[in-house]
RNA sequence: GCCCACGUAGCUCAGUUGGAUAGAGCAGCGGACUUCUAAUCCGCAGGUCACAGGUUCGAAUCCUGUCGUGGGUACCA
C-alpha cells in the first residue's frame, strides 16, 4: 500500500497536470508536514516555485491548484494561506486504514529496499592491549545503531571490527614487556596491561632509544619474528576477551566473526604498496614511500605527505586503511563503506579515500563515507575525565549507570522483586548512557552529565522506556492479547488520537532520513515525539475505561502500535524495554 | 600560518535537507494524583538563531567576510 505521502504527491502533480499542462506533472510538490495542526496536516509549497516559470502570483497558482485537487478518500480539505501554502486536512478514514496495514505488518509498515545494497560498517574498532575507556563508545554504539537501521532496511550489512592490533603501540609494549622480563611470565590481565603500556608510553616520549627499538619491534611483529609473535598472540588473547566483556554489557551486535583486525591485512600490504607504485602515485621522503593528495598542507606550508611504507620499512596506518577498502570493495563487493569513527581523523579519511580513487578502486562507484562524531566532554567542557584526571573506564561508566538506575528504580517502584529490578536497572542504566549519546547529533561534542541521561523527564531512554511501560500495563491490566485485535477497525475521534496516528505513520520517513544521513538522533528525536504524543492521548484518553468496547478496541490498537514501535525503534538504536519499571 | 567543524532561551539540546508566529527538557512560577504506573500531564514566563553583507517570493538552514570555541597539520590511529 503506498504511504499518506505518495499518495498526496500523486494527488498534487494530478492537479498541477490538469491545471497548467502535462509538462508540470513532474514539478516536485515539496510536501512537508504541517507545522501547526491550525495549518491542516500536510503543506504543498510548490505555488511559489512555480510562479516565475509561469509568470503568475502564487496564490493564483495554489488556488489553481486547489480548485484540480480531487477531494474525497484522501484529502477532505484544501486551503490557500500565506503567501501560497496549499494547506491539506487528511481524511480520518485514510489513516485508519494505514494504521490497520501498520498493524498488520511485523515490519511497522517500513518497506524492504529492493534490491539491497552490500554495505560494510566499520566501527568500535579499538586499539588492542588497552582497556576500552569512554572514548570508545561512540564509534560503537553509533556504528552498532547505523548497522541495525540498515540491517532493518534489508541492507546486505557487513559488520567489521577493524581492531588495532598490529601498529606502533604493540612495538612499545613487546620491547617494553621483553626488557623488564614480563614476556617469561604466564599470568597477565588486562588492567595489568593497561598500565604497562602506560610505563612504555612514558618510556616512548622520553627516551629516542627505546622509541627507535619499539619501531624495530614493529618490523619483527609484522615479518613473523617467532618471539614478538609469541608475545603477541598472549596479549591479542587477553584484550579481545575484555573488548567482548564490555560489548556484552554494552548489548552490542559484534562478536569474534566481525573482526576484521589490522593483521588481516598483513600479507595485502605490499600488494597495496606496489598497485599505488604501478599508478605512478609513490614519492620518496627520506627513506619513506609517501603519496600526496592535492590540498594538504603541513605547518610549514609544504604539500602534506602521507606515509605507506615508513623509513624503517614498516607499514603504517593508512597502507592498512587502502587494503582495508581494496579488500571490502574489491573483494566483499560492497557498494558502501562507512566508517565509524572520530571526527579529528576527518583528514585522513579525505587523504585514503582520494588515494584509493585515484589508484581506481572505486570504478563501480563504491562509496566512502567517513561518519565522523565529536568528544565526550565533562563539566569542566573539556574531554571526559575522572576525578584524578585518569582515563574513564567503559565499564566503570556502565557499572555507574547500572547502580544509579537500581537507585532510582528501588526508589520508584520497591514493590518489585529485588532481582527483578536487578535485571531493570540494567536495561535502564545501560539505555540511558547509549541513548544520551545517540540522541545528540553526532557531529558535535556533548558534555556527559548522570543527572541528565537517567532523568525521567526530556529526550531520555527512561522516557521512553516508561512509556513502553504504561502501555504494556494496560494490557496485563486489561487481560488483553493484542494480537486479538488483528482485524478490529481503529476509529480517530480525539484530536489526541489523530495526532498520534499521523505521528505513527512517519516511520517509514525516519527510517530512511537515518539510512540517507546516517545520523541516529533523527530516530531518537521521533521516538521522543511519538512518545510525547502518547502520554498526552493517555491523559486525555481513557482506554480499558472507553465509553464503547468498539472504542476500547480501537485504542487498545493504537497503544499497541505505539508499544511496538517503541520496541523497534529502541531495538534498532540498540536499546532494550521492559514491561515493568 | 593553512585546512576542517561548531556558535539557537539562564543551562542542555532539537529544528523534517529553503517554508507561515524558531520548538523541547531542565531550572523558575502556577495547576492536576481514592491512577489504565504522577517515572506523567496542563498553563505562565523566557530569543537580535554569534555579527555583517549577499542569493530569493521566503534564510537558523545556502554563499562571502568578521569574531569566538574546538580540532587537524607525515613515518601515533
């Protein structure tokens, strides 16, 4: 069934066509939704494009227009305002009968695109041999909300997990862990590790010596040396069971299938070297194979070079990044590549990608797309920190959110079982850290305030959350089985009902505003809304306590519609409901 | 220096890709609970959309410049 808005296009272009000719059938009729609902439901613009084209005032052009229109199943009403607004009033009829398609549907009425398109995500995407801290979170639950929208879509989505695994940080650890005799050792954890990488770090910044014999390490760990491998493979084993600690509580959808770590690309590197060489694009830089991408500039104001093979023969980050893509385009057959990850690699990004054009590796028209996000700020409006200045933890910061949810909730609602609350507290505490940031566009920085995120009022996953909640209530309340009213007939009498029916039926819009921009906060921002919308028919609309079983039915619907986009909704952003809270 | 983002109410943020009188939440003031869960709802107040030009029927949104904040500026990622 077509959606409210192609069939109003359709109505409008019949108009225009039947007004001034065939050749505006095509005129976009820049549908938008009312802004006030004084101003009807939707606005047609296009009277005031046209005029110039036809050399007619706007509101002739819109009455025109208004007078073609063919009222009736669709449209009840059309009006000329302002300056040539076509403001147009839905016939109740028609959006009960797409709420009942909705109902019917278990994909919320949100269409397969066909056919799909094969996109890799890459995100999350960690330096091994550290403990996440906050500064991963974003590329992971932002990745993992982007992979799920598009899954939902019908999307071939591939998941990548692109651990760092094989660059310079494992250089300063293996000469660091050799010298001090760790390596002879069997026990190891990851908090120890943590804080041996940061003596090696220290060591790194102060001592030329050890920096030059670290970078040494790099070349043995990537050409097989049988010691810094052995080394290495203790370390790698030790870190991704503590990445996949922190993804389990985080609820997110990568598990060890999905990576695609720096060492995979190992024996491609040279391959990469050469194709780039063999396209004439190598300079040499005091030993180092550089490429230059027309544009960048170093402080001195020289050409910016970016390094494929280092003076020393090892291979950095941007030659792993081009097998990286050559691999995904060339090999996966992607149609998109996106990369999740923080906005002050913008510039490298920029660089890799024109390289990998110019190098002809996007000849079908693959594309690249850099999501980049912003810096988890504190109070102080400079980057999240602990009290100490230390590192935030990830899975401190989950740990707190879980304990100040089960607060909240022993406050809110003592009368449920302690581990019910247990598993509560949980889903809200984990919700709200994940949903604060997603609800952010991600461009920009924001600043991380536990008030806030766990606040049951505003733009928050325990708003939501709660709302999911007092629905499902009422059914339990009721004894009602919502598939039970499959077929019943959904009537909008309040304005309340229809507000929330028109809001319902833009989900299929979001969802694909998401997919298009790649920007959650659009879903979240709907959910909200729809949310809103809900709680103020809920005050204003009894629903087990109906005047009619007929309209008891009919709303029992459309709360049923709402719970279940709700769910999905929140599902897709990688959050969890509950029934009680 | 050069390049890239960002600047909206006291605070934290939206703003449907250029549409009507710029919207929420918090904080402030005033209301609504023997409840389908008040973790909610209703009302009042709060704005030179950083500033100045430009594009056009129409600009918070696009362009130029200025100011401010942050970031980037090879062989860390």
């Amino acid at each position: 069934m077509p959606d409210i808005q192609s069939i109003l296009e359709g109505l409008l272009s019949e108009a225009v066509a039947s007004a001034f000719g065939s050749e505006f059938a095509d005129a976009d009729p820049i549908l938008r939704q009312a802004t006030s609902p004084r101003f009807g439901d939707y606005q047609a613009n296009l009277a005031m494009g046209l005029a110039k084209r036809l050399g007619q005032k706007p509101r002739d052009i819109a009455d025109a227009i208004k007078e073609k229109l063919t009222l009736g199943d669709a449209i009840t009403d059309a009006e000329v305002a302002g300056p040539g607004f076509i403001n147009l009033t839905l016939n109740p009829d028609l959006l009960a009968t797409q709420l009942g398609s909705m109902f019917r549907s278990d994909r919320l009425g949100v269409a397969k695109s066909d056919p799909p398109a094969k996109v890799v995500v890459d995100y999350a995407s960690p330096n091994l041999a550290k403990e996440m801290h906050i500064g991963h979170l974003r590329s992971t639950i932002i990745g993992d909300a982007i992979a799920r929208v598009l899954e939902f879509q019908g999307q071939d989505v591939i998941r990548h997990n692109h651990i760092g695994d094989w660059g310079t940080q494992f250089g300063l650890l293996l000469e660091h862990l050799i010298e001090t005799g760790w390596a002879d050792s069997t026990d190891s954890s990851i908090s120890d590790l943590n804080v041996l990488y940061q003596q090696a770090k220290v060591r790194d910044d102060n001592d030329p010596a050890f920096a030059e014999r670290a970078r040494k390490r790099v070349v043995d760990l990537q050409s097989g040396e049988p010691q810094a491998r052995k080394i290495w493979e203790m370390l790698i084993v030790e870190s991704i069971r503590h990445m996949n600690q922190v993804f389990s509580s985080l609820g997110v959808q990568l598990t060890d299938d999905h990576l695609k770590p720096e060492s995979f690309y190992n024996d491609r590197l040279s391959g990469v070297v050469e194709a780039i060489e063999g396209a004439g694009m190598i300079r040499d830089l005091k030993g180092a194979k550089v490429v230059y991408v027309d544009g960048f500039f170093n402080k001195e104001g020289e050409p910016l070079p970016m390094a494929i093979q280092k003076s020393d023969g090892g291979f950095g980050y941007p030659a792993t990044d081009l097998a990286a893509v050559h691999y995904r385009v060339a090999d996966l057959k992607a149609d998109r590549v996106v990369y999740v990850v923080d906005s002050r690699q913008k510039d490298h990004f920029r660089q890799f990608f024109k390289v990998a054009e110019d190098v002809g590796w996007l000849k079908d028209g693959a594309e690249l797309v850099h999501v980049g996000f912003g810096t988890i700020m504190g109070a102080d409006r400079k980057p999240f920190k602990t009290r100490e200045g230390g590192t935030v933890k990830l899975a401190d910061v989950l740990d707190e959110a879980v304990d100040r949810a089960g607060k909240v909730i022993a406050e809110k609602a003592p009368e449920l079982p302690s581990e019910e609350r247990d598993a509560i507290a949980r889903v809200v505490g984990v919700g709200a850290v994940k949903y604060f940031d997603l609800s952010n566009d991600r461009i920009k920085d924001y600043v991380f305030d536990w008030d806030r995120m766990l606040a049951l009022e505003g733009n928050t996953a325990p708003y939501l959350q709660n709302a999911y909640v007092r629905i499902r209530s009422i059914f339990r309340k009721g004894e009602v089985e919502p598939s039970s009213l499959s077929g019943r007939e959904i009537k909008l009498e309040q304005a309340a009902e229809r507000a929330l029916a028109l809001q319902l039926l833009q989900l299929p819009r979001i969802i694909q505003s998401v997919a298009d921009s790649l920007e959650p906060h659009r879903l979240c921002t709907y959910l909200y809304e729809l949310a809103s919308s809900f709680h103020k028919f809920y005050e204003k609309c009894p629903v087990l306590a109906a005047d009619s079983d007929a309209r008891r039915d009919s709303r029992l619907a459309l709360c049923d519609l709402v719970a279940r986009t709700l769910k999905q909704g929140l599902g897709l952003l990688g959050i969890d409901t509950v029934e009680r809270m």
